[in-house]
C-alpha cells in the first residue's frame, strides 16, 4: 500500500537498539542495558498493591475521558505541595504517557504547516511527532558558550528568521541532563510570551534534579501547556500513564481529541498512579541510587578519555563526545553490542547534525551492572588501542 508523506520519519533508534538488545539477551548473552531511560527498580510499593486489589475485584474499563477524579485532585495537591501552585482539578488530563500528551498538545495548538521550536540536541520524538502533523520542527541548536541549554536570544534570532508558533522545552532535557537555571528558563518563557508563541513545557524529569531546583512553567504562568509522566520519577515506564495541565480555555478542547483519539487512558493504570503519589519515600530512596551512580558515570567517563560530557544537572543520562574513537556513534553503538554487549544510545537519534559524534549513556539500571558497563568499555577501547 501506498505510505503518507505524513508517516515517513525517523526510527527511534534508542528502541531499535533495545530491540537488538532484547534478541541478544534472548540468545543467551549477558547484555548491559545503557541505552534507554528503565528505572531499575519498580513501581512504588503502594502502586503495586493498588494495582494488585483491582485486578482482584476484576472490573477494569474505560473512564472519564480525562481520567479518574481522585487521580486528578490528587496531582492538584502535588503541585501545591511541590511548586506552591494552584491548579484546579479540571486543568489535568490523564494521559497514555506522555506521548499522548505531545500529540493532544500539538493538535490543540498548532495548525498544519504551523512552525515549532524544539533544542538540540533533544527527544526525537518531538521532531518526528510534529512532522507526523504536518509540523515543522526547527531544531536551535545549544552550545557549550550557553552551557547546552537554549538561550532567549537564540529563539528571538530563529522567530526573526521565520516565525514561531510555538517552541517546547524539556527541562531537564533528553538525552543530557542538563537544566536551566530557574533565571535561564523564566527569560526564555517571557520571550516566548512577548513573541506569541505557545509554549509547551515538558517536565517528564522532574523530581530528578542534582545541582538545583527545577522550575515548572505553571509557576511562571497559567497560559502554558506542561507535560509529565509516571514513567521516570515514579519508575512506571511500562504501565504508560501520565498528565497534562492545561489552561482552562483548552479544556474542552483536548477533552474532545482525548476522546476521539485515545478515549482514556488504562484504568488500571490510573489506580496504581494514585497510589504511586503516596510512594515518596521508596522513590526518594531510588532517586539516591541515581545520584550515586551519576558519581560513578562522571568518574569512569573521565578515566576512559571522556572529557566532553554535558552538564548532568537532572535526569539519569549522560551526554559525551566520542570523537576521540570514532566519527560515527552508530557504528560504534553496534560494535559495543556486537562485541562486549553493552547497549548504549547513538547522538544521532538526538541531533541529526552532530549527534555521530555523540553517545548517550542511560546510568538508570543496577549499579553494579554500570559499573560492570564501563568495565567492559575500558577493557575494549584497550585492545582498540593495541590492534
């Protein structure tokens, strides 16, 4: 059959590498995952005994189209407790992950054609969601003068050039870690907003700051549109539930794609994201962990001759330069696999300029088995050295 235009985008070359991953562990080999954002650890405790009582009782099916109230009010609470801001109930959507929640924000927004600012390096699948729409992405780029994040004046020269309906910022950013100071990040929003730009603020690693606070748009304004996830800070990536808050004027709106496009999200999921909220403590406990092995990744970086790392300000991912092996990190993301079995990500997936000298390392997983990773890598970029 005859494909769309529409439809002709990039993979999202971190799964295709945990695909390869997947097969090589299911023929027997120990694989080091280092190459997506999976929490080791589970769901919180009362998330899994919510979960577990409503499958007892057995009756799972469709909701609100915005989700269950008690989920909602809940998350109102959350943000009045984390940010001291005040939102009401009727302004979150719950939604399938955060995916569903780019393309309900897009088709809410953006109109076909409609041009919209994303960093770089950055999450592919903003560039390749918007272009599924019939949207523009426009990558600015980040520099280390701007300590990799953007900068206000960055997106007033690129609205100059050819206007912006829209710019999204995630914050910490994919695939680095790196966060903008709350200053940084209130002067970009005002230059979004003095430009007449929709500003959409993906907030997916919240929780996960190491260096200082993040700031959530939603304390700068209420006319933005912020996304997250129980995917990251909760550890329920595969139970594919997360939020938006929108302004009241856009309720009804993505309330009407919610229901056409996705109808609501899992049920089950929902329960077991209301109970996760209660979890904070377990989860403070896993972000420790994170920090230890952030401690661990910056040490074996630099031992092994990464010396251009991009600041690790949140998130669990680092960001390094390995020009110094090799002038395409695709190829040596398949030879890491192939030959040692450690999975990590290539730069291209998240900067299609310069991202081939560029490697993501996830620091997620075990401890042990990072440090095992590196291991591995010390011992490989060696006999390298000695062919």
């Amino acid at each position: 059959m005859k494909t769309s235009l529409r439809s002709q985008v990039e993979p999202f070359r971190a799964m295709e590498v945990v695909a390869k991953a997947q097969t090589a562990i299911s023929a027997g080999n120990d694989v080091i995952m280092m190459c997506v954002g999976q929490p080791a650890s589970p769901a919180p405790a009362p998330a899994l005994e919510a979960a577990r009582k409503a499958l007892e009782v057995g009756k799972i099916g469709y909701t609100n189209a915005t989700g269950i109230a008690p989920l909602r009010k809940r998350l109102s609470q959350y943000y009045q407790d984390k940010y001291a801001v005040n939102i009401s109930p009727e302004r979150i959507i719950i939604t399938t992950g955060s995916s569903a929640g780019f393309i309900l924000s897009f088709l809410a927004l953006f109109d076909p054609g409609d041009r919209i600012a994303i960093p770089a390096p950055g999450y592919p699948a903003y560039r390749n969601i918007l272009r599924s729409l019939s949207l523009e992405p426009v990558e600015l780029r980040t520099t280390a003068r701007d300590k990799w994040v953007l900068s206000a004046e960055t997106l007033e020269n690129a609205h100059n050039q050819s206007p912006l309906a829209g710019v999204l910022i995630a914050n910490p950013n994919n695939p680095n870690g790196t966060m903008m100071p709350p200053d940084r990040f209130q002067e970009v929003f005002e230059t979004a907003q003095n430009l007449k730009m929709q500003f959409v603020s993906d907030e997916i690693y919240h929780g996960l700051s190491y260096t200082h606070p993040e700031v959530s748009a939603l304390q700068l304004s209420d006319d933005t549109i912020v996304i997250n996830s129980f995917s990251k800070y909760f550890c329920m990536t595969g139970w594919r539930i997360g939020w938006m808050i929108i302004p009241e004027n856009l309720i009804e709106t993505v309330s009407r794609l919610q229901q056409n496009a996705f109808i609501c999200a899992p049920e089950i999921s929902q329960i077991a994201a209301l109970a996760a909220l209660e979890g904070m403590d377990e989860l403070e406990l896993v972000k420790q962990g994170y920090a230890r092995n952030r401690d661990l990744v910056l040490t074996r970086l630099r031992d092994l001759g990464f010396t251009n790392v991009h600041p690790i300000d949140g998130a669990f991912y680092a960001y390094a330069d390995v020009s110094h092996l090799t002038d395409n990190s695709m190829e040596l993301s398949k030879r890491l696999l192939d030959e040692i079995n450690v999975a990590l990500t290539p730069g291209a997936d998240f900067d299609t300029i310069e991202g081939h000298k560029w490697m993501r390392f996830s620091f997620a997983g075990d401890h042990d088995q990072i440090a095992d990773g590196f291991n591995r890598i010390e011992a490989w970029i060696n006999k390298e050295n000695r062919l």
